[in-house]
C-alpha cells in the first residue's frame, strides 16, 4: 500500500541553504517536506567559519570587486534575523563575535592604507587605536595595523538549530540519491518514493529544489536529471585547542588578494577554545599530509603571533571540498546560484552569509514561474521515518 503526501516544495538537503530557504518558504504560506540525509548542517555548513561577510577580503587588491558588492549587505539582512527583525529568526543563535577584524603583518602598502581609508569602504572597514583592540592584539610586539570589519561570526550549530527547530515537524532523514528515490521521467520530477517494510509513502510537490551541496551533483547523476556542473575547490583546516584566554576573529594579510590566514576561535564543550585555521593556509595546504599541513600551521601561527603561547594544545586537521557551480579555470563564484529544469531547481549558496540571497531568488523563481501555496500536507502520513539531529561542531567530533 502507497499513502500520497502532497506538499508544495520539496527541499532536498538540510545545510543552511536549504533549511534557510525551508523557513522562508513557511513564512510565504507555501508547505515544504525537507528530506536531508544524515544531519543537519553535517556537510560543509557545519564546518564553516561562521563569518558573515560582507565583501572586504574581496577587495585585498585595493577595489571593490563584483564578489565584493555582491556579497556587501548581507550582515545587515543577518543582523536584522539575529534581532528577531529579519526574514527568519535567529533570535535563538549565538554570536560568537560582532565584528570580524583583519590585521597586517608588517606595514601595508601606501595603496591599500589609502584604499582602506577611502569613502568606497566606509562602514565596511575601520582601522581601532590600541586602546580599542581586541585582547590578544594589545601586545607591544603587535606591529602591525588592525581594523574592525563590519562583519560578524556566529556559532553556527546554533544558527542551524534555529533555522531547523520551528519546522521540525516537516523535516526528515532520507538518502535521495538512493535509487529508486527521485522518480525522473526524463522530463520532470514525478515524485519522491520512500519504500518501507509494510508501507510504502509517495511524496509529490509542485516543485523540487537541491540544495545538497556536494551531494547535489550525485542526485543529478543518480536520478537522470540534466542540471549544472558543479565543481569542488577543496580546503586542508587546522584546528587548535589550547588554552590561551583570548579569542581571536581575523584575517592576517600581507601583500597577496588572499588572507595568509583566517582565525576564528569556538568555545569547545570542555571550557577551552578551538581556534579553526583557514584563508591561505588551508587553500594552499590541500597538497599536503596532515602531520605535514599542522607543522605548517604550527609555524605560521609562531610567525604572526609570536606572542603567544598556545602552550600543550592539541592540533588536528581535515579536507573539505567547497562545492559550487562549474566556473572556468576553477574560480570562485560572485553570488549565490540557481538553476531551473522543468520543476526542479538546482541551487548552490556559494558562501554561508549568502544563504539569504539564494532564498531570494528561490522565492521570486517560484513567483514568476506562477507556484503559490495550495497544498495542506498531511506529515502524519510520514511518522514512521526519523528526524534528522543537527551536527555536533567539528572540533567535537575530531578531539573527543
Ligand atoms: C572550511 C569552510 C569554511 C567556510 N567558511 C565560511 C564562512 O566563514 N563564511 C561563509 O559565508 N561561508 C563559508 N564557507 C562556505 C559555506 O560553508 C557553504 O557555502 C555553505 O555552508 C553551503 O551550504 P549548503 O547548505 O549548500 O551545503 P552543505 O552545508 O554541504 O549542506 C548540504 C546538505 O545536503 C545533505 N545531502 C547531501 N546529499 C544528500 C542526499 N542524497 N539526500 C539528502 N540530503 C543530502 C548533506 O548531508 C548536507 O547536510 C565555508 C566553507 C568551508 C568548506
């Protein structure tokens, strides 16, 4: 026996792209069934540094660059969801620090200084006098220059539970690229089949959307559908767990368009901080063994900030792939993306802080394509598959 779910959007895959876009699909009127396969924000989500953007290390060469603008008002639209204001409600999340900072390794150039002090990036960028540092920058063998970026970071577990929890009810655990599960026939996306030992539950929806990051290239390739080609830009992460008392949230740069390293620090369960490594030395770090990528780590962290003693810390690292849209010569893309066939869209958010563009774009798509709420779905009929939890934080997992 069969039972017929029907609602009107399908979202497949719960990172912060799609439950972002789940929630703001509830607050149009419309019902949605998110399927996700192991946890929520379990895939690159979780492993975010949390840095809402707002364009700056886009804008190293000394202009504003499309990624720059593209990406310039989200910590408002953030901001306004972290004060209940927003387009969801984030009220709930924590924020680890209200701004992002970015110092300099030794002096910068004359051409950046000016740029950096320009009308352009005003509001984006402000340089702080000693007495206004944070801690770990008041140390008379800091040299450098630093400035507060009118970007936050946020402890994103609890943004992902925020996002997940008023919608529980809708929100389950499913592996869609298992055969069988998308019903494509060759045209558009017929149904979702979910076969169980005595039942068996068929959902149907107006339209489908992936955001399974990483994922959705084998869902294209599993069930047939034609869509984009992705492409993966892979990072090698450094964490720290130490216990030296004062957070770090920065970007070191030095003459390069990239960050030498990016620093956010996370409180671990235990008390003690984690601070997660990224910018340059997790791009160029892909080629490298982990014993070999942590040493270079070790010795960048004693370059920048020889000031501090991490003292015994445990370090660990991992790979993680960056899934977006096929660019040429591997690029990075500027804004968030979607792609329509029939009554599927293929999405990709391309950064965290860009989620609430992609559900922007999401909804006006839906619009245009004339698909309003109609649907009353009935979620007793799906009572027998199991909710998915949300990720543990990475620095859990890896130093338990
Ligand atoms: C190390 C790192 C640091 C980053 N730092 C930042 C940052 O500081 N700021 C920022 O703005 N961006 C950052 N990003 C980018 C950001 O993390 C991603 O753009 C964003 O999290 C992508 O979200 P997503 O929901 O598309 O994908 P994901 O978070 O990967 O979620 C996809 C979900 O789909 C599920 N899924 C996969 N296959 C299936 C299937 N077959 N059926 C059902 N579900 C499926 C997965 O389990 C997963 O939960 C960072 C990325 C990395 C890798």
């Amino acid at each position: 026996m069969t039972d017929l779910v029907t609602t009107d959007v399908v979202v497949i895959g719960g990172g912060v792209a799609g439950l972002w876009l789940n929630y703001r699909l509830h607050r149009a009127g419309y019902s949605t069934i998110l399927l996700e396969k192991d946890s929520l924000g379990g895939g690159q989500t979780i492993r975010s540094q949390g840095i809402i953007h707002g364009g700056t290390k886009y804008a190293l060469n000394g202009a504003l660059t499309t990624a720059a603008n593209a990406i310039a008002d989200m910590p408002a639209r953030w901001r306004a969801c972290l004060e209940g204001q927003g387009d969801v409600d984030l009220s709930s999340a924590r924020i680890l620090s209200e701004h992002h900072f970015m110092w300099s390794k030794a002096q910068l150039a004359s051409k950046l200084t000016t740029f950096f002090a320009s009308k352009a990036v005003r509001g984006r960028i402000e340089s702080l006098k000693e007495n206004e540092r944070p801690e770990a920058f008041r140390d008379r063998r800091f040299k450098g220059t630093l400035y507060a970026l009118n970007e936050l970071v946020l402890d994103v577990p609890s943004v992902v539970s925020a996002l997940a929890e008023p919608f529980h009810d809708g929100i389950y655990q499913l592996d869609c690229s298992q055969p069988g599960v998308i019903d494509f026939d060759g045209e558009r996306i017929r149904g979702i089949n979910i076969n169980g030992k005595r039942r068996s539950v068929r959902i149907e929806a107006q339209c489908y959307v992936l955001t399974a990051g990483e994922g959705n290239e084998a869902l294209l390739h599993g069930s047939g559908l034609p869509g984009p080609a992705m492409q993966r830009r892979p990072l090698h992460m450094v964490m720290v767990k130490h216990d030296y008392p004062h957070p770090i949230f920065a970007h070191c740069i030095g003459t390069g368009s990239k960050p030498l390293l990016t620093i956010t620090s996370h409180p671990a369960e235990d008390g003690k901080f984690v601070w997660y490594l990224g910018g340059n030395l997790a791009e160029t770090g892909v080629e490298l063994a982990g014993k070999e990528q942590v040493q270079k780590a070790q010795e960048l962290v004693a370059e920048l900030l020889p000031w501090v003693d991490l003292g015994q810390a445990q370090w660990a690292s991992f790979f993680i792939n960056r899934a977006e849209p096929r660019q040429s010569n591997l690029l990075r893309p500027d804004n968030a993306f979607l792609a329509r066939t029939a009554n599927t869209l293929v999405c990709w958010p391309t950064k965290l802080a860009l989620s609430p563009a992609l559900s922007d774009e999401v909804l006006e798509d839906l619009q245009k394509q004339g698909i309003t709420p109609k649907a009353h779905t009935d979620y007793s009929l799906l009572a027998g598959l199991p909710h998915p939890k949300v990720s543990l934080p990475v620095w859990e997992q890896m130093f338990s």
